[in-house]
C-alpha cells in the first residue's frame, strides 16, 4: 500500500503522469472515493498522459462507457454510479476490455466482476487535503506500485 498527497491539481497530474508510465494492456485501476473526491479529474489526467496530448475526457456519468485509443492502447473509462445490478455490465462491454487498460470509477457497483488483479485508487479528502492510497491485488501490481 502506498499513499500519495494531492496536495492541488498540479500534485494530482504529476502522479497520473507517473503511474502512466507503469500501465499495461490488460491492466484494471478502480477509482474509489466518494463524490467530489477526484476520481474522474485523476482519470482525465491519466488518459491525457497515455493519449500524449491534452486530451477532452468528459465524464462517464450518463454514458458509462468512454472509450480512447492511445495508439496500441484502448481505454475504457467508466463511470458505475448509476449501475443498479452487475448484471449490467455484459451490455456495456464489459468483457471486451482485457486487452486495454480499464478505469473503472464507483467499482462496488461490479461486485464480484472485479477482477482478482486490479490496482484500487482510493480518493479520500479532508478540509486540508486529499490523498490517493494504492493497493495492488495480486503480485502483478504488487511490485509495479513499488516502482512509483
């Protein structure tokens, strides 16, 4: 496990940025953290990062899914929020995305379609600051966080 200040949005690019740098295909992050945490402003970071530019990276409330290609890379953004049973994912393509990066905010609501090897971000804010805790499931993200 490790934590990460975000002290403001220049800390919170920085570190999208750095863990940029450690994503692979196949990889799934779940963004955890309550409304107004940061969720959605680190994936537009992240996305901007593999994409190599700023890139537009609306939220996924309504639509669920947003979908980029970073070259040999496709990403999936979505936004849970409004899911009201796991059963719903088959219709978003859920199952197709093994082989791009996955981001994946409000994730309790898959339930157990998580996947066993996942990073989770977990969003926390307090009057002073906000922080991003990192806990990789499984060895594969285990020693990659390490790296950051």
């Amino acid at each position: 496990m490790i934590s990460e200040p975000l002290t403001d949005l220049s800390t919170t690019r920085l570190f999208a940025q750095r863990l940029a740098r450690l994503v692979q295909p196949g990889d799934f992050i779940a963004l955890r953290g309550g409304l107004g945490a940061g969720k959605t402003t680190f994936a537009r970071f992240l996305i901007s990062a593999l994409m190599g530019e700023e890139t537009v990276v609306p939220s996924p409330t309504y639509t669920i899914v947003q979908t980029y290609n970073a070259g040999d890379l496709e990403i999936f953004h979505f936004d849970l929020y409004r899911i009201e049973t796991p059963d719903e994912l088959e219709e978003l393509g859920w199952d197709d995305t093994y082989n791009g990066l996955s981001l994946v905010e409000w994730p309790q609501h898959a339930d157990d379609r998580l996947p066993r090897n996942r990073l989770d971000i977990e969003f926390s804010t307090s009057t002073e600051s906000r922080t991003a805790t990192l806990v990789g499931h499984g060895e594969y993200w285990q020693s990659r966080i390490n790296e950051l």
